[in-house]
C-alpha cells in the first residue's frame, strides 16, 4: 500500500487480484462458522452473537481479566 503512488497501475492491478480472494475467504469462514453454531446450538433462534465472536480478531488479555475479578 505505501508504494501505491510510485506504482499506481501495478498497485490497482494487485488489489483486483488479491482482495476477492480475501474476501472469499472471509465469507467461507462465516459460513463454516454459522454452520457449526447452527448444529451444535440447533435450539437457538439467533446465532448473531455467537457468529460474532468466532469471527472477531480481537485476543483478550485473561490474566488482566482475572486479576480485575
């Protein structure tokens, strides 16, 4: 992405290539995600939350978490 201004042709011809295949990815994630909330949770009418948080990036620092308790 920094050398998008020197290389501005290479740059966008990189982005149509690599993002749909991120993006792709990201969608067959989400899908095996809801997928396997679904049936193990069959039960459950919203599966949102769940989806969320196996989707999130986000790592948690639990021994900060514990101390706090």
């Amino acid at each position: 992405i920094s050398i998008s201004s020197e290389f501005p042709a290479l740059s966008k011809a990189s982005f149509q290539l690599l993002i749909p295949f991120t993006t792709t990815y990201k969608c067959e994630v989400g899908f095996s995600v809801l997928t396997k909330i679904k049936t193990k949770f069959r039960s459950r009418l919203n599966a949102a939350p769940d989806v969320r948080v196996a989707l999130s990036s986000c790592k948690l620092d639990w021994n900060a978490i514990l101390e706090n308790k």
